[in-house]
C-alpha cells in the first residue's frame, strides 16, 4: 500500500522537546610547578596538581515547525548550570609561604564557583525521505548553524600568565559554526528498528577574542524496541570526537579527545501528544589525543527528554 502524501493542514505542525542533561561528576585537572605572590606577581613553587570537579545541568528546549511532510524547521535554545570544586593534590614539600602561594595561583585559575548562562542555540532545516532502501525506512538531513548567544571568554592562558583571575569554562563560541546531521531508521521486524546518526559542527574562523572552537564529530547507532504502543526501550553505542581548539592560532590543551558510551532508555507515551523518555550513558573509553592535555573525563550521564506534539 502506498504512502498517502500529507498538508501541512492534515499532520501536527509543531513540536517541542524539552532534555534535561545531568553530568554529575566529570573530573580533570593538570600538573602545575606555579604559585601567586602576595603582590600579584607568577612565582615558582614546588610541584603539585590541580583537580576540578565539574557538575553539568543543562535543559535544551527545541521547536520544531514542520513545513510539509518532508521538511521542517528547528530551533534549540540551551541553558546550562555548570558547578566547579578546585583542589589541590600535594606532590613535593611545600613551606607556609608556598602553600599560600599555591592556593592563590589556583583561585585565579579554579574556583568553587556555579556558572550559569545559554550556550549557543541552534538553527536547521530538515528533509526527510521515506523508502529509501525499504519500505517505511526514514532518512532525515538536517543542516544549519550555530548562533553564538552563549557568554564567551578571554584568553585564559595570556590572563594566568599575567597572574591575572579567568575562567577556562565557555558557554559558547563567538562564532556561527556550520552543523550537519544525520538520522536513519531502519524497521526490521514488527516492533524492532535500526538507528544510526551522525553530527558534526565545524568552526571556521576565530571570535573576536581570537578563539576558534573546536571541530565535532558524534555518531551513534543501536536499536528501538516497541513493545507497546505506549512504551518501547531502545540500546545505543555512542562515539563523539573534538579536536583541539585554539587562541589566536595556539593550541586550547583543555580540549582535544575521544570517547565512546553506552546508552539505555525507555519511552512512555503518557496523553495524546505527549512522550517521556530517559537515558543512562555509561562511559566506555576516552582517550586524551595530546599527553599534555587537561580535557575534563566524562562520568555517567543522565537525560530526560519530554516531547510534545501539536
């Protein structure tokens, strides 16, 4: 039986998606051979670490205004709540005068502090083709950009190296960075379907604090069961690479890597228009791609993401 093409009058033209991400114990830190004089001045000092823990709450809402049976509109507006604890691991002997230089030196590069503020939204169009390799098969493409409202910062390294208080955490690029993605849906057997995508965000040029962010690149693939009409639970294998980003034209050591989770969800179709899903991520590797560099490790991740169709 053939596909019956819909209007725009016969199908629900909007969609809002609201996920609620929580990261709650991403861990990182560097080696550090540096101090603060009482007079502001970067001194030597004995060596030791700095350790930050990292909390991440972050909601994204996303409306989707649906064109046509084939193409659609969205627009995804994030907020995130980011809690930092900073410590310090000691390694060599260090006197009271030291000491005292040491936890100087870490308050003007970590600080127990919550950062909040939007990071950059998202704009894309989407086209969608059903049938492509099987009947009821699904591939959407959507491309667009970035739109830089997240708060950025200025160049920590030449700010430290001045002995100067800065902030390593961004909640955005300053740039509009060109995003491409992909989705397939395979239905295999009654309820089973297959899924694989792919995301990538490629930034070009430098904002006007000389900052370019990084590339990405994140792809998934695994499956959806629907058991019921109302509830179905789906298997994932997710990857997700970030190349390294730059200040005027040198190395960010804060970034650059590669990792990989495992994700386990379920979904409930609770009123008419309305669905609930939750994820649990699990990390699986993650792996550094410079020796020197300080990229945050990811622990588990939870999300909750409420849809709602009208």
């Amino acid at each position: 039986m053939n596909e019956v093409s819909l209007t725009s009058k016969e199908i629900d033209q909007f969609r809002v998606n609201v996920n609620m991400l929580v990261s709650p114990d991403a861990q990182g830190g560097h080696l550090e051979s540096r101090g603060l004089s009482s007079t502001g001045e970067v001194v030597d000092a004995p060596l030791h670490r700095h350790h930050v823990a990292l909390s991440t709450y972050r909601i994204d809402v996303a409306l989707q205004y649906l064109l046509s049976d084939q193409w659609s509109l969205q627009a995804t507006v994030p907020y995130a709540v980011r809690n930092q604890e900073a410590s310090v691991e000691w390694i060599d002997p260090v006197s009271p005068e030291e000491r005292q230089a040491i936890l100087r030196s870490r308050d003007i590069h970590h600080r127990n502090e919550t950062y909040t503020g939007f990071s950059d939204a998202d704009l894309l169009f989407g086209y969608k083709v059903r049938g492509l390799l099987k009947t009821n098969d699904v591939l959407s493409a959507r491309l667009g950009t970035t739109i830089p409202i997240g708060k950025t910062e200025e160049n920590p390294w030449e700010l430290g190296d001045a002995g100067i208080e800065h902030l390593h955490i961004q909640f955005g690029t300053g740039t509009f960075n060109p995003i491409a993605n992909l989705q397939y849906n395979l239905p295999l057997y009654r309820g089973l379907i297959i899924t694989a995508s792919a995301r990538g965000m490629l930034p070009f040029y430098e904002n006007s604090k000389t900052y370019r962010g990084s590339a990405e690149l994140g792809w998934t693939t695994g499956f959806t069961y629907r058991l019921f009409d109302w509830f179905s639970f789906s298997g994932n294998y997710l990857g997700f690479y970030q190349s390294a980003a730059a200040w005027a034209g040198e190395r960010d050591i804060n970034t650059g890597l590669r990792y990989s989770m495992a994700a386990f969800g379920m979904s409930l179709a609770t009123l008419e228009g309305i669905s609930v899903s939750a994820n649990v991520m699990f990390p699986l590797t993650q792996e550094n791609l410079y020796d020197e560099s300080d990229a945050i490790e990811f622990g588990n991740l939870v999300s909750l993401t409420t849809s709602y169709v009208f």
